[in-house]
C-alpha cells in the first residue's frame, strides 16, 4: 500500500520572548529561529521515520524550496509538491515566554491554493487500496475526501486544527479517524473519551477511530473491537510534534497490515520517543530508536 498524504508545509518562525506581547505593546525577542513545520510535513516525516512508503503532494512559495529538501532528505517522495509564484510558504508565528506559554498565529499562503485539477492529477497515480492521508490546514479538503473514495483509496482523516468546516466533512466516506481529546469533544459533543468514541462511531459506524489521549495513551475504537494503548512514562521536553508522530506510525503500521493493536503500541511508543527531544520535525524518531526503547520497557 502507497501512502499519499496531501497536506501543509508551514516554515515555522519561533521568537523566545519575556512575555507574550499585549496589545499595543513592543518588545524585543531574546531570540529567533527559523525550523520546517506543518502537520502535514510533519506527518509525512513520521510516516517514512517508521518505515513507511509516503508520498507528500502540496503547496509552497519559492521561499519553500529548502523545506521541500529538507523533508525528501527524511525518505518522503515529494514529486506531487508544487511551486507557487503567486504566495508564499505557509508561515507560523510563534512567541514563545520564559514560562513555556506560547501565542501561535497562522499564514496559510501556499497551503490554501490547492485546486482541484492538480487533486485530480496526484490522485491519478494512485489505486485502489492505496491510503490518503489529510489534516486540516489546506484547502479543498471535502473535494479530496470524495475523489479518494470514489478512487476506492483509504482516506485517514487528522480533524486538526479542528473547525466547525470539520462538521460539513463527507465523514462516512472517512476510513481512518485519528483525533485527540479536544479536536474529538468539538466534534462528537462529548467530553469523556468512551462518550466521545460512542458518539463518533454512531456516526462513522464503518469507520476505524483512534483517540489519543496525551498521558493516559490512546484508544481505538474499530467495528466489534475496542483497543487501548498504554501510555510509555518518560520525561516530556517538548510536546510539539507528538500528535503527528503518533499518527505517522500508526498509520506506518497499518498500511502494511500489522494488527491495530501492536500499531497503537509502536505509536505510543513513538511519540514518547518524541516529546523526550526539542523541537518539531527534528524530534521524531527512527523505527530502530523507537524499538530500541521499547525493548527496555
């Protein structure tokens, strides 16, 4: 099974500052730094950091070029990305203070002008069984989700970040849920996990769903079967790209046909790995650095 995951490539800009700025306010930042983001780059990495085959198909401006490098030099084929001459890469803006707090706006630039003839095109190269993977941060989501099942290709949906566009969302034409606490309240109206997978399997009753739940693991919830996946204890440094590879390895896992739950065990195991380390994309482990821990667990 080929993996394509049509998703965000954001350049991430980071100020570390002694508060986050008010408004009307002018500050210096203590410092800058410029690191490659977007979940759905993010995504891709995890997904080829885990042994999986995954092809990224999206936006960027000529400002993104390095980006596109940056994420092949992970194993992720990028033929299907783009270059715009109209907008720049998506950009984050982050302050983050001395007590942690961060304040995070969003330039979606490339990332919102997908259109449906280039979906059309990338999804050409791909067949039946084959899985699409998506976030929430370009556009024509709906469009992809509909074209990738009459294509019969298995679409793996990350609702984030979530909106109430999420709601309009073909959802039963969705194989794969992947979702946390707070992205699964707002959609299923629920606030307790078990309430929150009840609510969402009545309405996507044919549908895989994995709800990840920060320290206390994850849970997936498939047609006549419940799994839950036991959190790993470590000393968390930087929660960042948790969730992505969470949903990296999962998907790794299952797109080679591996039981659901050993794929929920590795993931948790992953994204242990993960917060151990600073930064984003640079803090998602290898298969072997991923075994490698759970072989002392």
């Amino acid at each position: 099974m080929k993996i394509l995951n049509y998703g965000s490539l954001n350049i991430d800009l980071v100020y570390r500052v002694p508060h986050i700025v008010s408004p009307g306010e002018t500050i210096s930042s203590q410092s800058f730094l410029t690191f490659a983001g977007g979940k759905g780059a993010n995504q891709s990495v995890a997904i080829a950091r885990a042994g999986g085959k995954v092809y990224h198909a999206g936006k960027v401006g000529r400002d993104g070029q390095w980006l596109v490098k940056k994420i092949a030099g992970y194993g992720v084929n990028t033929r299907f990305i783009r270059t715009t001459t109209g907008n720049t890469t998506g950009q984050a803006v982050i302050q983050v203070a001395g007590n942690g707090e961060n304040a995070i706006f969003l330039h979606p630039g490339a990332n919102q002008q997908v259109t449906r003839k280039e979906i059309d095109n990338v999804l050409h190269n791909f067949q039946a069984g084959d899985a699409l993977l998506l976030q929430n941060e370009i556009n024509e989501v709906a469009y992809l989700i509909h074209a990738a099942h009459e294509r019969q290709l298995l679409v793996c949906l990350n609702p984030a970040p979530m909106d109430r566009q999420v709601e309009k969302y073909p959802l039963r034409k969705v194989k794969m849920l992947i979702l946390n606490e707070t992205e699964g309240a707002t959609l299923a109206g629920k606030t307790e996990p078990e309430a929150i997978l009840n609510s969402l399997a009545e309405k996507m009753p044919e549908s895989e769903i994995v709800l990840t739940l920060g320290k206390q693991g994850a849970t997936a919830r498939l047609p006549g079967r419940i799994i839950k996946g036991l959190p790993f204890r470590v000393k968390a440094v930087d929660t960042t790209a948790a969730g992505d590879t969470f949903i990296g390895y999962y998907l790794a896992g299952r797109s080679t046909g591996k039981d659901p739950a050993d794929c929920l065990r590795l993931a948790c195991a992953a994204a242990a790995v993960c917060v151990t380390r600073p930064g984003a994309m640079d803090s998602i482990p290898s298969i072997g650095q991923v075994m490698s821990f759970t072989s002392r667990k």
